[in-house]
C-alpha cells in the first residue's frame, strides 16, 4: 500500500531512540522527508547515520530540548528551511519521573507539565501556520495507555497523558475543514528503554529480579508479548499519511490487547 508520504516533510520529536526513532524510520522507509530531534547531539546524530544507512539519505538531525519553547521553535523553522514546508508533526517526549503521589513534589508536578504536555501545545503551535499553507496536515501525539486506564506508580504520566487526548479532541474539531487531522496514539508495553527502566523501578520496589517482572508483564498481555518499536511505527506512519484521510481526534492504544476498558 502506498501511504503517499514521497517527500513529506516531517519532524518527529524526541526521535533519537525508541518509539520515536522507530517512527523517523518507518516514515523515512516511505520516503519522506525527516527530520530527527534529541537533546543529546551524539546520539541523535548516531541515529541519523543509522536511518541513513537503511534508506538511502539522511535526515535533518535537530539537537533541542523540547522543554524550551525557543528550541521548539527553531526546529520547526529549520525543518521548514530544509525541506519547504511542514506537513508532519510527530509529538514525542520522555516519559517523567515515576512515583506515587505522596512522593512527587511542586517541581516534579511542573517538570512533567513542560514535558509532556507543554511541549505538544507548543510544538502543535508552531507547525500550524505551515500546515494551514497547504490545505494538509497529521498530528500525531504519543502518550500511553494510561490514557484509558491509570498505571500504578505514574501518577504525573497518568495525569497529564489524559491532558493531550483533550487537547487533541478539541484540535480536531477546528482543524478537520482545513486538511489537518489530529491524532493521539497510546503505547503499552514496547520493548524500548523507557520499559526497562518502569520494569526496573517496579522490581526494586517489589524487591523482585528483573527479568521476573518482565516475564509477570508479559504473562498479562493478551498477545503474550512486548510489542516492537518496528510496530509502532508502522501504525503512526498510517495515521500520518494522505492514507488516513478521516480519522481525527481519536485516541488509540497499541498494547496486545492489555487493557480491558471499552
């Protein structure tokens, strides 16, 4: 199937590893035109190399921090400079700080809002005016499956992941009559480095081995297993592409099946 994205322009937020990275790739394997964004130049550039070795061309390599609005900024505007226009926005940030609610204070509350939530809305923000140039656009936020059902032990997660389906729901409504759809998409357990890291806080909680509580994780999803990043991103470059041409404001969850919430 042809998704239509041959020289799409694209900026994937925090796309130096995991989810991110795995979607630069599979937008990149349909031949759009990527730009790549970390906070660490080293390792986002690694990755440029990497996407590069398997499609043929580089992306445009962004070292930011998507907690600063002026960062956000600028990659837009390069992104825009480089490939003249900006018809994709993929929304990605890590995750905060895990915790229960007693053991989160003022500046974990607000650190998680920037991260999370803040620089969606800022992202979103600059994108649209080039979005609404060409009569197209995709928007496309990661957050969680705690969008549907709370994660125990990821209060500011489970908090402010709900903020971006709201703000997606309510995009979408004054967007759809322009050609820009708004989506929001909601990992379960992926094999990245953001789950080793929840798995190994949650064995050190429990004082349980590691590799028990992955396999205990395991055992409760439906399809048996971690997904891929490779899976993720191929759904995401769907929902980014002239393919989706009317779904908008929807919030889906990509976990095997984990959560039982209709």
């Amino acid at each position: 199937m042809d998704l239509g994205l041959k020289d799409k322009p694209a900026l994937v937020l925090a796309s130096s590893k995991g989810l991110g990275k795995a979607t630069a790739l599979a937008l990149a394997l349909e031949d759009a035109n990527v730009a790549v964004l970390g906070r660490d130049e080293a390792t986002i550039r690694r990755t440029a190399d990497e996407i590069a070795a398997r499609v043929g061309r580089p992306p445009l390599a962004l070292v930011a921090d998507i907690t600063r609005a002026d960062d956000i900024e600028r990659a837009v505007r390069e992104t825009v400079d480089r490939f003249g226009g900006l018809d994709i926005l993929i929304n990605n940030s890590g995750g905060p700080r895990p915790g229960k609610f007693h053991q989160l204070s003022d500046a974990d509350w607000q650190s998680a809002f920037e991260l999370t939530l803040l620089s969606y809305i800022r992202a979103i923000r600059a994108a649209l005016p080039h979005m609404r140039a060409k009569g197209f656009g995709r928007i496309v936020n990661f957050t969680s499956s705690s969008i549907k059902e709370p994660i125990d032990n990821l209060m500011l997660s489970s908090t402010f992941r709900v903020g971006v389906v709201g703000l997606a729901k309510s995009l979408a409504a004054d967007l759809a009559r322009e050609g820009i759809l708004i989506n929001t998409v909601g990992p379960g357990r992926f094999a990245t480095d953001r789950i080793v890291e929840l798995d190994r806080a949650n064995a050190q909680s429990a004082g349980r081995p590691l590799d028990q509580v992955q396999a205990d994780a395991a055992t409760g999803i439906p399809a048996g297993r971690y997904g891929t990043p490779e899976e993720f991103g191929r759904l995401v470059a769907f929902l980014a592409s002239p393919a989706n041409s009317y779904m908008t404001g929807q919030a889906l969850l990509v976990d095997g099946g984990s959560v039982r919430a209709i």
